[in-house]
C-alpha cells in the first residue's frame, strides 16, 4: 500500500505491479479532517511484515522509498522486530496494514487516479559562479531569516534557477535564467539559532552545494563552513529544465474587467461640488468616465516574470490575444520573497 500524491512515481508505480499484479494498493489520502496550519491527512506509514509460518519480522522506522532515504541525505532510523504470530507488536502491526489496506484501491496500470492540482512548488532564484556536477547533487540552503520557514517545509518539489554574479538586484525585474533544474526537498531543520522552536545544529556535509543569501541575493557556492542561520533545509536536484519557464502563483487565466472610455468633462453648478470627491473635479468642471467595454485582463506580479513582455507572456501561458497584461512593478521598499517563493502554474 502506498499514498499516491507526490513524490510517488507512476513509472515506479508501474514496475511494483509488474512483479505482483493485483496485490499493489493506492492510499488516496483524505478529505478530513484538516489539521489547521498543516493540512489534510495522508497516509505516510513505512510498516512491513513479513512471515514464514508461524515466524514473523516487522520492520518499521523513519525510512521512505526514496533517494533521500537510500543516499545518506537524511539521518533515518528504524527498528526490526522478530518473533511469533501470536505476540502483541505483530498482532498490531497486521491489524495497522489491514485497516490501511481496506482503506486503499488496487492499482490498475491502465486506470490512474487523477493527476493532483497543481503543486506548490518552492522556486529559487540564485547566482551562480561554480562548475555543476551531473545530477543528481543535493544543496544546503541556508535560510538567514525564519520568513521562510513556512516556504521550506517538505515535501515539495523545487525549481532553482541560476544566473550569473551580479545579475539579480533587489528591486529590479530579474534577467534571463542561465539554467534551470527541479527536484524535491527532503529536509527542513531549526536550528539552536532559532528564536521560536530552538533546535539543534544539523551539518549536512554530504551536501554539493550551498545557497546562501547576501544583501537579499542568493548564492550558490561549493560547501563552507556551516553559518548562525536560524532555518535550513535541504533540497534534491534531479534534472535540468528548460530556463525560460515562469511560474506563477497565481493561475495564468485573465478575468473579464471593465475598460474606462475617454474622459471628458461637463459643467457642474458650484453649489453641488461638495458632494464629489476631488478625483471628480478638474477646476469648475465634473470629470466623466464611464465604462465603455470589458476586455480579458491578466495581473501578474514582474517579480514572478522576469522582463518578459506582455506579448511573450500572453503566448507563453497561452492567453487569448486580446488580453491585457497587467504587471505589478516590484515594490521599491524590500521583498523578502522577490527571489524565493512558492507556486502553483507554470508556463
């Protein structure tokens, strides 16, 4: 029995059901309850039984089935049990799979549960300066600031884009990415430095790469000394992607909005100016505009879109050709969030 919501494989899926059909199971999670801050349930059990007559083995830990678990990258525990059928942490274990199982569908290769909604996805922007080995290769991020502790929590895929030293500025629209890649996090850790849940430090030496943020940019380097940073985590990079890509968080489909006409004025008599606002006065006259049309309109943050035109967006995502596209210009007071933040579309 497995959950179906990622990191699950359908590939992986596929290859289980070819060595036993009909015996691999779907947990499809839950609608509630809904746990407030965290969300809905899923089934998240690493339980496994085996037997051999009356004999039993139970095996059970932290461990997923998955390279973070198998490569060293997170420090996992577990705990294997022996013994007799008719001993209690067996009896249990039998009655915990059974419940799950009833709970689950079997898998049918030619029928896959429907894809999720979109998933939020943690993007980086980063500069970069050194050479990248192949994928795969884990990275070491380095949160200065528990602002983001609530963007790094696992799981979640990742999407880091790189681009050359100097070439992302606080408060300017970003240039073209150099290079792109996905992958998953895999581990969030406070540390003693954490000023609400102080916790322990955690190394990570098997780490490739560092990120790093300097005077709100980020960097990734090869892998210094460990710094005070109150939040770390640590993230899966498992293949390159196309740089170009924009993800938004916010689905890319315009909304229908009135379109103001031409303005034009018209007498008013003074006694009655009192009760228009002054954005309705221009001098002794009553200042009209009225609605004329409704066009499709799309608003879109510059933060999340580079400086990528409207033109190239609206064919990116897709968007009928007669739709505005409004950009939000990056705030000129500091963003935390301008190269950092989660999402759910991409195009």
């Amino acid at each position: 029995v497995v959950a179906w919501e990622p990191p699950t494989s359908l590939d992986a899926l596929n290859e289980l059901h070819a060595l036993f059909p009909g015996n691999l199971y779907l947990h499809l999670g839950v609608k509630t309850p809904v746990e407030k801050g965290v969300g809905r349930g899923l089934m998240h059990s690493k339980v496994f039984l085996s037997s051999s007559g009356n004999q039993r083995w139970l095996w059970t830990g932290s461990h997923n089935l998955t390279a973070s678990a198998a490569l060293g990258v997170n420090c996992e525990a577990a705990v294997v049990l022996e013994g007799t059928a008719n001993e209690q942490p067996f009896k249990d274990a039998l009655a915990h799979l059974s419940r799950i199982k009833s709970e689950a569908i079997v898998f049918d290769p030619r029928n896959p549960p429907p894809p999720q909604g979109g998933e939020q996805t943690l993007i980086i922007h980063a500069e970069c300066d050194v050479g990248l080995n192949p994928c795969p290769w884990f990275v070491h991020l380095r949160a200065p600031t528990t602002d983001y502790d609530k963007a790094l929590r696992p799981p979640g895929a990742v999407w880091l884009y790189l681009y050359a030293p100097g070439a992302l500025q606080p408060g300017r629209p970003r240039p073209p990415a150099k290079a792109a890649f996905s992958g998953r996090l895999t581990a969030l850790n406070f540390t003693q430095y954490h000023p609400r849940d102080t916790g322990i430090p955690a190394a990570w030496s098997e780490a490739d790469y560092v990120i790093e943020q300097t005077a709100g940019v980020f960097h990734l380097s090869e892998p210094t000394p460990h710094t005070n940073t109150p939040t770390q985590g640590v993230f899966r990079v498992e293949q390159q992607e196309d740089p170009a890509t924009v993800w938004l968080t916010e689905s890319p489909s315009p909304k229908w909005e009135r379109v103001v006409g031409e303005e034009r004025t018209e007498s008013i008599e003074p006694e009655f100016r009192k009760f228009f606002t002054p954005q309705s006065l221009k001098g002794n006259n009553l200042v009209r505009r009225e609605y004329r049309d409704m066009k499709p309109v799309y608003r879109v943050p510059r933060k999340e879109v580079g400086d990528l035109d409207a033109p190239a967006l609206i064919e990116r995502a897709s968007l009928p050709e007669d739709t505005q596209v409004h950009f939000e210009e990056l705030k000129k007071t500091e963003d935390k969030f301008v190269f950092i933040y989660r999402a759910r579309y991409h195009a």
